[in-house]
C-alpha cells in the first residue's frame, strides 16, 4: 500500500529513535527493528504446531530484506540512509503531492495539503517554511548512486537549471 505523509514521518520517527548516534543511517539489524507502514498484524507468527507442516513463507520479512538490499549504501558500509529510503516512497499519482510528501520528510515536520496553495494564492492560506536544504536534498535525490549521469545532479555550473547556485537564486 501507499504510504501517507502521516505513516511516513512515523516511520521517520521511528527511524531516529532507533539511530541513537544521529547518524542518520542504520545497520540491517537496526532497520529490521523498525515497524513499517505496510506490516500486517500478523508479522509474528508462530510456528506451526505439527512439524510434518512445511513452514510459511514470511513474505513481509523477504521485503525488507529486499529493500535494504536495493536502498543500502553503495560503499559497502551495509548501512542504510532512511532519509533517503523513505523519499523513494512518496510517490503519488498527484505529482504535488508527491513533492509535499518528500518535503515533509527532508524537513521532518508535516507540510499542508497542496490545496493551500490555491488558498494561499487568494491570501487566506497558512504560512510554512520550506529550508533550502530539503528543497536541494529532494531535487537530488538518487545523486550518490546515479553519479554525475544523474539529471538532477548538484552541480556548479551556472548553465544547469537545477544547479545548486539557480535554485538558490530562484529560492
């Protein structure tokens, strides 16, 4: 299931909790710690009672043996960044929307439905603040294990429409 801007920053919540340091990245025993939007109740389950009866397959536990597989660093630290696993899943079929849910998760604090844009446009929307750093971290996202053939890559060259420099000069 599609996770909501509410069961992401949970889990974002979850994730430093379990990150006592602060790093920002986990080992694969910290991150299968972490409950998870998509669990069912029904993760712990017990084996079965006569051992004649092949045992099930733990298809929730499989995932997240696959996620941090696909989103674990790349320079064989066998860590993960949750920021940047939890960007991946804010997809939406809404591209607004799915900007929002990113921008919530690099900042760490919900955002306003992208419906207060349209208020916000006739004065009568709420204000909020979007730091640049969140706004870069989610234009990027994808940089570290793209390289530079990445197209949202942070560069310094003046002639780049995403480069650092123009966002912030748009900024």
């Amino acid at each position: 299931p599609t996770p909501t801007q509410a069961s992401l920053l949970d889990a974002l919540r979850r994730f430093r909790e379990v990150d006592g340091r602060g790093r920002g990245k986990l080992s694969r025993y910290e991150y299968l710690k972490v409950h998870l939007w998509y669990f069912s109740m029904a993760h712990n389950r017990s084996l079965p009672y006569d051992p004649t009866q092949p045992l099930t397959y733990d298809r929730e536990f499989s995932l997240r043996q696959a996620f941090f597989h696909v989103f674990k660093e790349r320079d064989g630290s066998e860590k993960l960044d949750f920021v940047n696993f939890l960007l991946n899943f804010c997809i939406d079929d809404d591209p607004v929307r799915g900007v929002f849910r990113a921008l919530s998760i690099a900042t760490g604090h919900p955002l306003p439905d992208p419906s207060v844009l349209d208020e916000a446009v006739e004065g009568e929307g709420e204000d909020f603040e979007i730091p640049l750093e969140a706004f870069i971290k989610v234009l990027h996202l994808g940089k570290a294990s793209l390289g530079f053939t990445h197209r949202f890559r942070d560069t310094t060259d003046p002639n780049d429409a995403l480069s650092r420099d123009r966002v912030l000069r748009a900024y």
